[in-house]
C-alpha cells in the first residue's frame, strides 16, 4: 500500500495545478468556501470540504489555512431536535 501511495504522490506532483504556491492555493479554497467580511452573509453548504479529499497536497494546505476553519456553521437542525424533543432527556 504505501508504495502505491507513494507513486499516486509522485504522479499527482506532475500535474500543472499541483505548481499552485500554497498561499495561492488558500485564498483559492476560502473563496471556494464563501467567505465574506460579513459571516452571516455565508453560504450555509459546506461542500467546499471536498477540497481536503482531493490529494495530499490540497488537504494539508486546507488544515493548515486557519482563516478556512474560523467559522463554524451550526444548522438550525439541532434546534429542531431540541423542539421535537420535548422533555426528553437528550
């Protein structure tokens, strides 16, 4: 297995979007993600985590981006599990 993985790293190493200087590659996946001086002007999806499947590369680039991971996005869901419960214990 690792060294399958090691040739899928040499391989997506040559490929042209793989030369994108991290610092580039970050403001890339923030704008991906929406974000906007006003937080609650953001989008709700948070489909651009895919960004951190794509390779090795992009992932370690995404979870060393802190400006990506500075907000946190809670749903109205858990809100309606807490209506919906009632007097449940939760």
């Amino acid at each position: 297995y690792e060294c399958i993985r090691a040739i899928n790293t040499q391989i997506n190493a040559l490929a042209p979007v793989s030369r994108i200087p991290p610092e580039l590659l970050s403001k890339i996946f923030l704008h991906t993600a929406g974000h906007r001086a006003n937080p609650a002007s953001r989008p709700q999806s948070r489909d651009w985590i895919r960004v951190t499947h794509v390779c090795r590369h992009w992932r370690e680039t995404a979870l060393q981006c802190a400006a990506l991971w500075s907000h946190v996005d809670v749903p109205a869901l858990p809100e309606q599990f807490l209506v919906r419960s009632k007097d449940a214990p939760l």
